[in-house]
C-alpha cells in the first residue's frame, strides 16, 4: 500500500511538479515553498537574541517601543526578494503565511515576545488594500498566528489617507509623507495590552514609527515591532 502511494505520489509530481520560489527546481519537499538549498540559505539575522540590535537602534529616540526584530536581511536578486515580490505583486499569499511562521518560530523562543496579546499588521489604505485584495501584513499576521497562537486585531488601526509611494524619498521625506497617516478606533480595546506591530520590509522605519505613534497615548500600552526583513545598506 505504502508503495503504491509513493508511485502515485511521484506519478502526480513527475505531471504536476511543484517548483521552488527562491530558484525555480522541482526539488521541493511537500508542503515547502523552498527547496533545501533556498532554505539553508535564507539570510536569517538572529536579531530576537540581540538586545539593543539594528532594529532597535533605528527607533531608539524616536519612539518608545520593548522590542524589535527583523527576521531576514533583504537584498535585491536574493531568496527574501523573490519571496516577498510573490507576496505582495502576484498575489502569493501562501508566501506571508510560509514566512510568517518561521519568523513566529524565532520569536517564540525568547522572552521579549513570550506576552504579545495582539499581533497587528500595519495597515493599508483601503483603497490600496481593495485594490491589491488584501494587507500583506495581514498575511503575514495569519501565519504568525497559526504558530503564536495569538489573535490578529485589525480595523482597529487604520489608515486615515493614501500616501506617496516611499521608495525614492529620504528619510525626511518619508516621515512627512505619513505623519498623521494613522488613527485608533477603539483605544480601550488595547490598554495595558501588548502590541506586536508587523510589517515586510523595513527601510527608514517612518511608517511604523507613525503607527507607533498614533498608540502612544493609550493607558498603559506597550509595543514592539516585527518585520520580515531590514533592507540592506
């Protein structure tokens, strides 16, 4: 029996081979997005371990936030580049979920992330939102949570108006452009909780130190921030 199943199971493969994100090769266990090789090559940055890493750095002073992480370095032509282009431009959500689970793995073995109450992904506007179908972050958010085991909030942040795209502005540029950009409908919901803010990739970090901001005057909250990737220098 056994061995009829691998037949089949090969058969199915050998007509519907399913191909890895990161290279292209059929060689791709079931259930995998990568093959072996993509795998071991993901640029994991072990940041969680690091108090005081990169990630915290870039937001010390302009924000109060417990802690920071970025799980991959992100590098134009690489494995975390393609994954996230799947993501957000081709409609891959099985990719947010793939990656948002490896990051909840990392984060659940250190303590600064062990009382997160809420995940929250940073939000879109809606039209945006409407027009891709869906909040990467959001995605990312579910396949954390299926690990985490922690509930996703969204709607309670949002995002009052559209802004230009951030990729060719400066720093400066950049936190004009979504200063004011968000607000909290239901502040109570989240006082005296934990919040884990997360989004894909972080560059300046003006976006999220704008939500981070819009939360600062609820009661008692605390907020930590997760992206799946730091763009590289």
């Amino acid at each position: 029996m056994l061995l009829l199943k691998q037949i089949f199971t090969n058969t199915l493969h050998l007509f519907y081979p399913a191909f890895c994100l990161g290279c292209g090769s059929d060689l791709v266990n079931k259930n995998q997005l990568l093959c072996l090789q993509c795998i071991i090559s993901l640029p994991h940055t072990g940041f969680e371990k690091m108090p005081e890493n990169p990630v915290e750095k870039i937001f010390r002073g302009r924000v109060n936030i417990k802690a920071a992480h970025s799980e991959f370095y992100f590098s134009k032509g690489q494995v975390i580049q393609q994954l996230i282009h799947q993501l957000k431009y081709k409609g891959n959500q099985e990719a947010g979920i793939y990656l948002g689970k490896i990051m909840a793995d990392k984060l659940l073995a250190v303590p600064y992330f062990a009382d997160i109450d809420y995940l929250v992904p940073l939000p879109m506007f809606p039209a945006k939102e409407f027009k891709r179908g869906y909040n990467q972050a959001t995605i990312i958010c579910n396949g954390m949570s299926e690990v985490m085991n922690i509930p996703v909030s969204v709607n309670n942040i949002v995002r009052r108006h559209a802004t230009e795209t951030q990729t060719r502005k400066h720093r400066t540029e950049r936190w004009e452009n979504v200063a004011d950009s968000f607000q909290v409908n239901f502040p109570a919901l989240l006082e005296g909780k934990h919040i884990l803010l997360v989004d894909d990739v972080l560059t300046t970090g003006a976006t999220l130190e704008a939500c981070c901001l819009a939360m600062a005057a609820i009661p008692g909250i605390s907020v930590s921030l997760a992206t799946l990737a730091i763009a590289s220098k």
